[in-house]
C-alpha cells in the first residue's frame, strides 16, 4: 500500500476529483514528469495530476519517438516521482507492447505500476480495440486513463506525429472511441492533436473528463511534455506547445559559465573551500616529516 501523502494536510487529488471538477467546470491541470526534483516542483505548484508519460523515451533517454521505452524503464522513474509528489494524482503510462499482446499481461503490467511504483492509475492508448482491456484492468481496481487522437505509439501505423480527426469519417471514429472508453469504464480521457471543434464535441458527448493536448480550449483540462513547456527539449517542437521558459538556454549558459571560470582558476574560489585548524595541519605535517625521516626498511627478496 502506498504511503504517498502522509503526514500532510494538503488534500490528495484522486480520480474522483477529476470528476467532481469537470462537474463544476473547472479545469483540470496535468503534466509529466520523469524524476524526483521535477516531480517535487510539480506537485509543489498545485498540478492536479502528474503524468509519468512515455514521452521519457524521446525527452531523457534521447530516442526518436515513444517506442523503445521499457516496463523497467517507465517504473523506474515512476518510482522515482511517486517519491516526490505528495499531492497530485500519480499516472503511470503504459508503454508499447506491455498491453497490446494479452489482456492478463496488461492487467499484470498495470497492477507494478500501482504495486511497485506508487501510482494512482495507468495510461493507455487506443480506442474500441482496446476496451476489453481496459475493462479486465478496471475490473482488477485499476483506474484507467485513455488516450485517443494522435497515439505516439502508432507513429508508424499513423504515418508520423499528424493531426488527427480532419475528415467527417475520421471524427466520427475518434468519438465513437471516447464513448467506447467511457463505457470500458475510464476516469478520463487524453485528446491529443485534434481539431479544436472536434475536441469541444467529444467533451460535450462524453461524461467523463477530457485532458486535452493539442485539442483545443474547451477540453476538460490541459496536459504538456514539461520539457516543451521549460524549453528543454528542442528536437521536436509540437504546434500546440507553449514554452514558459527556455531553461535549455538557461542551462546552456550556466555551463559555459562554468567551463569558463574553471580555465581560469577562479572557481573554486575560498569561499567554496573547507577550513582545518591551524594546530592540526601543523601535527599533521610534522608527522609526515618523521615519517619521511624514517629509514626505508629492506624488504628480503624470495629466491
């Protein structure tokens, strides 16, 4: 069982706050995070919701698109965010090919991220396909998160990262997928990358919450890659993006400022040193003195 939150007063976000907000109309906030201190900085802000997301494969780990990312992997930094947010609603993406194959491996893979990692829920991508494995998971007290639009997972089978959703046949597909979802039994649902009246239609169809990314201003709620929104990462910049800050530049600067100071000498400074007392570095060196004084005793060499 997990500990996350105790011993605050700071109320926990769980999936039924999700629901109460979209009640109330009021916006719901997500992000990603990947480590302990973004985790902390997060949740510390009031996030409602922090999305372990497999984006980690593509903005920490270097990789060209969401595919090559582990179950060893996403746990790993889960747990390492389950560490450092003590508020926020905990969600932990499943990644490619730990759900797709069978629905008792996905039920499996989804019970570590709760059972090992401290999660709150799980992610998953996919519409209609997917809703009878969504069901076992949601069976097993599993909460679970759809994912709909564009699916980094399905990159190939897409064509690349393109809007989703622009043809009449298109949208109607993408809207029978979130009342597929919302019937599987998911707390909410992700909207990536789909035209904004479109995003606005589903919402207003479906009962349960929609996080939006890249699907317009009327979705239930927002989501970012934080390193899209801190400017740390700059390989690949989506339309629906904003960045708050360019902390890559920021890093980059500090860095330089660094190497440049050390080609100097003047870091470190005195002031970035440690002091010993005089009388102790005088005993030390006299006692180095006596030792060098002290004749080499000759070792017998074996015949």
């Amino acid at each position: 069982m997990s500990t996350k939150g105790a011993g605050t007063a700071q109320a926990r976000t769980t999936v039924l706050t999700f629901a109460e907000k979209r009640k109330r109309r009021e916006p719901i906030s997500m992000l990603t995070a990947y480590d302990y201190p973004t985790a902390r900085a997060v949740d510390a802000a009031g996030i409602d919701a922090i999305l372990v997301g497999d984006s980690l494969a593509m903005v920490v780990l270097g990789h060209p698109n969401t595919l090559a990312v582990t179950m060893e992997e996403m746990l790993h930094h889960a747990r390492a965010v389950s560490r450092g947010a003590k508020r926020a609603l905990l969600i932990g993406d499943m990644p490619f090919m730990s759900y797709q194959a069978d629905s008792g491996e996905a039920v499996r893979n989804a019970g570590r991220f709760l059972q090992e990692a401290g999660m709150d829920a799980v992610k998953l991508e996919g519409g209609q396909h997917y809703a009878d494995t969504i069901r076992a998971i949601v069976r097993a007290g599993i909460p679970v998160q759809g994912h709909i639009g564009l699916t980094p997972q399905s990159v190939h089978m897409l064509g690349g990262f393109r809007v989703q959703g622009r043809t009449a046949a298109a949208a109607r597909g993408l809207l029978e997928d979130a009342l597929a979802l919302e019937e599987a039994g998911c707390f909410s649902i992700v909207l990536e990358s789909v035209p904004d009246r479109l995003g606005q239609y589903v919402t207003e169809r479906v009962g349960i919450p929609t996080i939006g990314i890249g699907a317009g201003p009327a979705t239930s709620g927002q989501v970012l890659v934080v390193h899209d929104l801190l400017g740390l990462y700059d390989t690949f910049s989506p339309k629906f993006a904003k960045r708050y800050a360019e902390l890559g530049a920021a890093i980059a600067s500090a860095v330089e400022a660094f190497r440049a100071d050390v080609e100097r000498g003047v870091f470190p400074g005195h002031e970035h040193g440690y002091a010993m007392a005089e009388d102790e570095w005088q005993e030390f060196l006299a006692a180095e003195r006596a030792r060098a004084a002290r004749p080499l005793r000759m070792v017998k060499k074996r015949s």
